[in-house]
C-alpha cells in the first residue's frame, strides 16, 4: 500500500544501510579482536545499536515524518559511524599488530569481512618513509600487484592509488609498496574509448547521442544483455537503451511522501538526450565514461566505471535534485524473458510478475529489495545491485531501480539537494542462483577495509583466513561475541534452496559448539572436529552457532 517508503528521505535510508554495514563489519573484527584478548566493547555496542535502530522506527526509516526527525536522525546515525569506525579501526590494528610484515616495503593490509574470497579494486592510501618518484606493489610471495597510482604527493611523500586486491574469507591479505627504479605496470585487460569499455568478461557500448547503454555484451557466454524494450513505459522499442533516466509526475492522491500511485505511468519523460557523453579516465584498474544530464531545475552525472577481472559495470551517480512531486527510475530492458523476477529480501529472496494481466498483477507495480533484482531466464539474465535504494518495478523485459521521490508533505523539501549514490549491473548466464547474484550485492556493499601498518615480526601470517565456510550456498552475515557468556556467535543463512550440511572452519583454539535460537539460547549440540563446527540447514533456514575457545591465544 505504502510504496512511496521505498523511496522517500533517500538520505537517511542511505546512512542507515551504511550504518548497518559497518556495525556488523565492527562486531566481526571486535570478535577477532576479543580472541587475542582485546575486550569486546559491548557497551558500545549496545547503545550503537540502539541509536541505529531508533531511526529504522515509524515514520523515520520509511520517510514519511517531519523535516525535523530527519535532521535528528542524521545527528544520530553519524554519532553511530563515529563509535563504528572507531571500533572498526581498534580492531584491526589489534590484529595488524600481530601480522608478520617484515618483507621489503610498506606493508598494506587489506580485510574482507565477507564469508568468501573475493577480489576487487580498491583506492588506498600509504605514507612512504622517503619520496618514491616511481613505485612497485608486491603481494606476500612476492608476485606484482596491479595497481593504478592516482596522486604522489612528494611533500608528504603520500601515495594514492587503487589496488587490484585479493583477499581470504573473512580474513586478510598483506601487499607491500616498495621503492622503484622504474614503475612497471602488470597488463590490463581493461580498455577504454570515448564511448565502449571492456575487460576481461564485458564490453559495455555507449551512445554519444542519447548517453544510453545500447549494449552490455557478455565474453563469457556470447550473450546480449541489453534489449529494445517491450514495454510502453520502458524507454524506445526500435533502439536498445539501458541506464535510461525517466521522470515521472508522481502525486499520489493521498499520502504525499507514503505513496506511489498505480498509475504513476501515465505522464513521463524519458531523458534520452544526453548534455555530454565523455572518457573521463582511462586506466589499467579503471576506466570511467561520463554521462550528463539535465531534467527542468536537475541534473545528473552517471559515471560508467568498469574495472580489470571484476565482471560487473558500476554506475556512481551524483544529482543536485530540485524537483516537485517527481519520481525518478533508472531503467534496464534486457534480453531474457521470463513471467517473475526476483528481489532480495532480508535473509531470502521473493518472486513478482512482471506481467499484468489481473488486478493482483497491477497492484505489484513497485517492489522492496535489499541488495539487488533480477531479470533472467535459463539461459542468462541481468541483476541490478545497489548500495542504499529500497524500491525496484519489473514490466515486461524491463528492469527498474527507483532512485529519487520528491514528495512535499508531510516534509515540504524532501530529498531536495545533492545525492550520490552508485548502482551495478551484473550480466551472467543461467538464473541468478546459477550466477552468484547473492555474492556479488554483499560485495557491492561491503567494501574492503585496507590499513597500512609498520613492519615487524608477528604470530599471524601475511595472508590468513580466520572462518571460511565449505558451502557457496550460505552467507555468514553476523559475527559478535555473546551477550551472556564468553563465548563466539555466528550466524548465516542458506539462499538457495537446497538443504545440506554446512562446514564452517573456525578460529584456533574452538572447544565446544552448540546451536541456539536468535536470542541465543540453546537448541542442540552441533558435531565439533579439528577446528571444523557442521550445522545441518535446511533451505532458506536461518541458523546461529555459539562457540567457546580456550582461556588464551597469545
């Protein structure tokens, strides 16, 4: 019914998902911490999650309240990040401490807070000891890293860059920047014109006209993602064009900043002539074309960012947004056809039309979604990832990420001012259960952590992973120290249907598992061998492990 809330105060829900991110992160590396016997803050914690949660309250997080509550609710939320960060940053300098680092060079430390190993690239920052005209980045065994210098301060003797980084399953992997005679660069796949990219898996085609995505080619299985649109209200029929910015007069006819109303179709513009379509960097680790537009008193920068061996195309996106009673959408027609796509929920996804053939089908005009939708058939399909938007449509062939409401009541100026944000597409073959979709929203989201620490001996090794997880089909989304015992708690999920035996390699020095509910009380004994918890799940069930480790692990 109330499908504006999706939408509505973009900016507190943003600062909430990042919030919400950063806490779990916190927890995770609190717990790592708290196992070379830091003290787990648990005060802070508390009152963390308390101020966090206030804000997710009727009518803060749906947007639907006064002006006021949300200059309130940002005090709040950044008062969150600061003690987020600040435990975040206690962390993992209690776990960097214990790293041998002792190779030539500074050492950077990269974390993945995820249950998986990734790669992805980075920007980084170090401070070198001396000026470095020219630099070489090496991982632990000494083979080169890619990377990409953006800035050299020779005062300071800081260095910018990004980093091509892999890192273990919740763990960590160490690089070191060393000085060079001469800088080499590892060749790139990347490669970038005025208006295609391409790497490794995708080529992405750009119309220097419209600044439409006319084509999104996937290497990997020779398919075509992008489609003309088969739907009246999702961009042209004769042309592909996908990353199409459309406007939309929304006045609901009641409930200003609570609804979109089902027949928001019926007056919109399709922003389908671009201000300018320029190659803005073209780097071995990035290469951005720069799309702009402009809509009455708006305009929009869409910056079409591809990186070397990552087979997704990021869109970072920034609008100084004056608008009145305006819904913006971003849409993608795509080449699969299937009667339902799919929508991330919490701990699971949800299946709606995309036809609209009966009145229920016409009521399932705007959908709710954590990460990520998606469009596919059996063969290949597109997953639309986002960052901190709620509210997502699917008709016809046409995928749609809402982006921005305007309401003016009960908040005569919501959402009005600068918004950045970034949004990815996720071309892959077979159904997004096949292609990992689930993975790869967690990615967009959770970012790498990199510190650089000072070399010294140490009881850690250069790369380690603390817990991994035998099973692709379970995220571990939580990781915190018990409220009532000395003890680990896990928690993960199974998102693909399928029952089986999770095996989960624990932190040294486990004694004894057992399974518990959400409030942590005890369910049942789980098999506990060599280091090694296995929980047996079932699909779509959610399960909590609680650990206990010996006295000492100096």
């Amino acid at each position: 019914y109330h499908r504006g809330v999706f939408t509505t105060q973009s900016e507190t829900k943003k600062l909430i998902r990042q919030t919400e991110e950063k806490l779990l992160d916190a927890e995770k590396y609190a717990s790592l911490a708290q196992l070379y016997e830091r003290a787990y803050p648990r005060q802070q914690f508390t009152s963390a999650w308390k101020g966090l949660l206030f804000d997710q309250f009727h009518d803060i997080m749906p947007g639907s309240g006064i002006a006021v509550n949300y200059l309130d609710a940002r005090r709040d939320l950044e008062n969150v990040d600061r003690v987020s960060d600040g435990i975040l940053d206690d962390s993992i300098k209690e776990i960097s401490g214990r790293i041998a680092t002792h190779q030539r060079g500074t050492p950077l430390v990269v974390y993945n807070s995820l249950s998986w190993d990734r790669a992805d690239v980075i920007e980084a920052e170090v401070q070198m000891s001396e000026p470095t005209p020219d630099v070489a980045i090496v991982d632990s065994m000494n083979h080169p890293a890619s990377f990409q210098v953006l800035s050299n301060d020779r005062a300071t003797h800081r260095l910018y860059f990004l980093l091509l980084a892999n890192a273990p399953a919740l763990g960590y992997a160490t690089y070191f920047v060393q000085v060079a005679a001469k800088s080499v660069q590892q060749p790139s796949a990347l490669k970038a014109s005025s208006t295609e990219l391409e790497n490794e898996f995708l080529r992405v085609k750009v119309d220097p006209h419209t600044g439409c995505i006319t084509s999104l080619y996937d290497k990997r299985n020779q398919q075509e993602a992008i489609a003309k649109s088969e739907s009246d209200t999702g961009g042209p029929k004769d042309s592909p064009c996908a990353n199409l910015l459309q406007t939309f007069v929304d006045k609901p006819k009641e409930y200003d900043a609570w609804n979109i109303d089902a027949n928001f179709e019926d007056h919109y513009w399709s922003l389908d002539k671009a201000d300018e379509v320029k190659l803005i960097e073209s780097g071995p680790l990035r290469a951005v074309i720069r799309v702009k537009h402009h809509f009455q008193n708006s305009s929009f920068v869409q910056n079409i960012t591809m990186y070397p061996s990552i087979a997704r195309v990021d869109v970072n996106m920034q609008t100084d947004w004056k608008e009145k009673h305006i819904l913006l959408k971003v849409a993608f027609p795509v080449t699969a056809h299937s009667d339902k796509a799919t929508f991330e929920i919490p701990f699971g996804t949800i299946e709606r039309p995309t036809t609209r053939n009966t009145p229920d089908e016409k009521a399932q005009f705007e959908i709710p979604a954590l990460h990520w939708a998606d469009l596919s058939d059996a063969q290949h399909g597109l997953s639309v990832l986002n960052e901190s938007k709620y509210g997502y449509d699917a008709k016809g062939n046409v995928l749609r990420l809402t982006l921005l409401r305007s309401p003016t009541w009960p908040d005569a100026h919501a959402d009005e001012g600068h918004h950045e944000f970034t949004y990815s597409l996720f071309p892959h073959s077979g159904t997004w259960r096949d292609a990992g979709t689930v993975r790869r929203g967690y990615e967009l989201n959770y970012k790498l952590h990199a510190l650089q620490i000072q070399n010294h001996t140490g009881s850690l090794p250069s790369v380690h992973s603390f817990v991994t997880i035998g099973s692709d089909n379970v995220v571990l989304t939580a990781m915190k120290w018990a409220e009532d015992e000395d003890a680990l708690v896990l928690r993960f999920y199974e998102w693909a249907g399928k029952e089986s035996d999770v095996s989960i390699h624990l932190p040294d020095g486990a004694e004894s598992a057992r399974e518990t509910n959400l409030i942590e009380r005890p369910t049942g004994e789980v098999s506990l061998k060599g280091g090694v918890v296995t929980v047996h799940t079932k699909p779509y069930e959610i399960k909590t492990v609680v650990v206990k480790f010996a006295a000492s692990r100096q």
